[in-house]
C-alpha cells in the first residue's frame, strides 16, 4: 500500500482524469488523496468518495473575469502569462504554496498535474518522496507537430516546432521562477532551481516516467505517438470516470426525457463545460431556436454559466430543451445524435468515445486546436467558433451531423470511438502498473 497525494487544479473536464486514476489506485489497494481547489470538494468526496484535501487559490477563477475572456480567446502565450501573474496576485502565495505542504503530508508518492508540476515537485523533493508527473495532452517536445499555443502561420516552419516547445516551457518558468525559488529557499530549505526551462530541465534530468493521459488520435496529423518522444513517456489513453450507479448519478427526469426523445426525435447534446458565459438567457434561446428549426430536442449542461439560474427561459424551453447542472458522459452522449461543445479536453476525449458526430465550439486556449483536431479527424462538418454561435449558422450544421443521409461523420466517429474505448479499457491498468513501478524503484533506491 503507498499513500499517494494526486496535486490537480482547473475545471471539472481537467481534474476528473486524476479522480479516474485515484479510484484505480484505490481499486489496488492504495491510499489516495485527492488535492484540489475547494469548488471541487464535493465532486470529490460527494460523487467519488474519495479522500479530499484543499489547495487556496484558483487558477481558472480567471475564465470568469470579463476582461480576461477575450484575451484567452485569442490564446497569447504572453498575454496569458501577463493575466495570470496578475490574477494570481490577487491571493496570498505564501498561503497557496503553504497548502500544497500540508496537503501532501504523508504522502509516499506525489503525483503533479499540468497546473501543479512545478509546486508538487518541490514539496516531493522537501518531503523525500517520490514524484512523477501527469499530463492530459501530447506536450512534450517534439518536432512532429507544434505546441497548440504556437500561432497558425508559423505551423509551415515544422523544423521550428521543438523549438517553440522549450521557447514556451523557458517563458513560463521565467513567470514563475522567483517566487518558486524564494519559496524553495526561505520556506522548504532547498536550493533554487536554476535550470532554464524549469521543470522541463528536471524531468529531462531525472527521467521520471511521464504519464500522458491521452489518445495517439489527437498527437497532430500522424494520430500516433510521436517518435521522437523519450522511452518515459506513456501515452497510453485517455483516463475516464465509468459511472456505475446510474440511479444515484442521473436524474429521474433526465433519464425520462432522453428514453422519451430517443423514440421521438433526433437528441442533441449542448455542453460548455467551465466556459463563463456572459449571456446565459442567449445560449438557452440558441439551443432552444436551433432544436425548433431542425426539429429535435436537445440537453444542455449548464456547467458553472449559471444558465441553472435562468428560470423563465428553462420554463419556457421546457419540453424541447432540458437544462441540467451536470451529467456523466459516458452514459449521456451515446444516447445523443449529435454534441455540440467548446472542446475542452474532457468533453473533447468523451465526445470521441461516444461515437457520435460533433460540431465543435471553441471559445480560448487550446480548444480551438482541440477543434481542428475532430475536424480533421472527420468526425463534424464544420468548426463553429463560440463567438459566432447563432441559430442562423447552427441549426444547418445540426442537419448535416444528424442528417441519415449523411453518414460520413457518424462512420468516422464510430470508427475513432472503437479505438478510444480499446485504449481506455486498459490505460488505467497501465497508468497504475507504472505508477507502482516506480515507487518501488524510489524505494529501493532511498534503501540501498
């Protein structure tokens, strides 16, 4: 048994795969701790009955702010790091970087997520315990295709593309590097960190292995792990949540409405994820005129947009159009003709199980590269960006998806799905198999 801490933070789509992996290790026999922001306590502990810790502050707090949403939308790396430095100045550091100490205490193996890699390394390294790092996506180096942040126009210099990739990994150290050292130095005791690219310097070094939670399918045009990547690296699929009980996790009046529109009309599924939205009555009124239009019914997850607040629109919505807060993936997408979403990388990985044709509708970050990775894949007819998101330029793309005269993309998804479905049987195992491995290795190593 090794007590294990898993360090995630961001939205529900970014967190969950490390609550998948927490509840395999578990399955085997672990003790596992999840550490996270405070917004996610309950998913944690109400929906998975996992072990919680808090971390203060709140990265993705700055989706909500206004003047944040456009910047992130055109996804300037520089922009982006100016925001954040400024977003995070807003909470007490020394606070922040205290909590990661105390929600790690006891822990045997610290494992980082993509927002925690560097805070989770240093208290591993405070603690003596062992650390590896997990990531939801292919960003390692390579020069097969380029880092999703890097504008379109330089994608024609692909000899250009790892470097770009250790250009990104040195500006983000450089935002985060004094007070990560001043934190090392005054607080854990230990010496600075002085390689240039950070954390990228030390996995390089130290060659922990390097779990990627993803398919081959969305690693650029070859669909396949790039070759150039290190023998540590395991890129095995993406890590999933399988609900088991689906009367405690799916509503009565959910189940109803889709069992009813399944045997009626076309179901179609709407989803935003974490992404604020500014104007939820407008979205509602999209979904609701675009179902009217093409003659279906549709499910719209309200996320954290407060569209659970718009009471006269759901009423007046009501029997076309359900809104809920949430529901689990894999049972609701499956059961839908099409899904329209902003290709965050959670909804994107579950939208390519289910099998069933998308229209993707990126709002910031990487999701418009996330988009033009199903497009390419043949899976939707068109990228329909979320700014532009109106009944006018919907409502055909919804007859194209669903239309049965149409089953190019429904082949391709059904194609995809089977892989996806394949390596996520499996990848947990694996993650796991890897994950003892090297904990007995760092044991073995701090023994002899």
């Amino acid at each position: 048994m090794v007590n294990i801490v898993i360090a995630a933070s961001g939205s529900r789509g970014e967190v969950q795969p490390y609550i998948a992996l927490a509840i395999a290790l578990k399955a085997r026999g672990h003790h596992v701790v999840i550490a996270t922001e405070s917004r996610m306590k309950s998913l944690v502990e109400d929906d998975f009955d996992l072990e919680f810790r808090p971390l203060v502050g709140d990265p993705t707090g700055l989706l909500w702010e206004p003047y944040a949403q456009q910047v992130l939308k055109n996804g300037s790396i520089f922009q982006l790091m100016k925001m954040s430095k400024e977003w995070d100045n807003k909470f007490d550091r020394k606070e922040i970087l205290q909590s990661y100490v105390t929600a790690c205490e006891g822990a045997e193996l610290i494992i980082g997520a993509n927002l925690t890699l560097t805070q989770s390394y240093c208290v591993a390294e405070y603690m003596k315990c062992a650390w590896l790092p997990m990531i939801l996506g292919p960003t390692l180096p390579t020069r097969e295709f380029p880092l999703w942040i890097v504008p379109t126009w330089l994608h024609c210099f692909p000899s250009w593309n790892k470097w770009f990739y250790m250009f990104v990994m040195k500006a983000l150290w450089s935002n985060e590097k004094a007070h990560i050292n001043a934190w090392r130095e005054k607080e854990l005791k230990l010496p600075p960190i002085t390689d240039p690219s950070g954390m990228m310097d030390i996995i390089n070094q130290q060659q922990p292995p390097i779990i990627i939670a993803c398919s081959p399918l969305i690693c650029g045009p070859r669909k396949q792990v790039p070759k150039d990547y290190p023998s540590n690296a395991h890129l095995c699929g993406f890590a999933f949540v399988t609900t088991n009980d689906e009367d405690a996790a799916i509503s009565p009046e959910l189940k109803e409405f889709v069992v009813a529109s399944s045997s009626d009309k076309p179901l179609v599924y709407f989803g935003f994820g974490s992404m604020p939205a500014p104007h939820p009555e407008e979205l509602i009124e999209i979904a609701l005129g675009a179902c009217q239009q093409v003659g279906c019914k549709g499910v719209l997850l309200a996320g954290w947009s407060g569209m659970d607040r718009c009471d006269a629109s759901i009423e007046k919505a009501k029997g076309v159009l359900f809104v809920t807060k949430s529901a689990p993936h894999d049972w609701l997408l499956p059961r839908v003709s099409c899904i329209v979403h902003h290709c965050g990388i959670g909804t994107t990985a579950a939208a390519l199980r289910s099998g069933v044709p998308q229209i993707p509708c990126p709002v910031m970050l990487d999701q418009p590269h996330n988009a033009k990775m199903i497009l390419g894949l043949g899976v939707a007819p068109a990228i329909l960006p979320f700014s532009h998101l109106s009944v006018k330029r919907l409502a055909p793309l919804l007859i194209s998806a669903i239309s049965s005269t149409t089953t190019d993309y429904r082949r391709c998804a059904e194609k995809y799905a089977e892989q996806i479905r394949l390596e996520s049987s499996s990848c947990l195992e694996t993650y796991c198999t890897i994950i003892e491995g090297h904990v007995s290795k760092f044991r073995a190593a701090a023994e002899g």
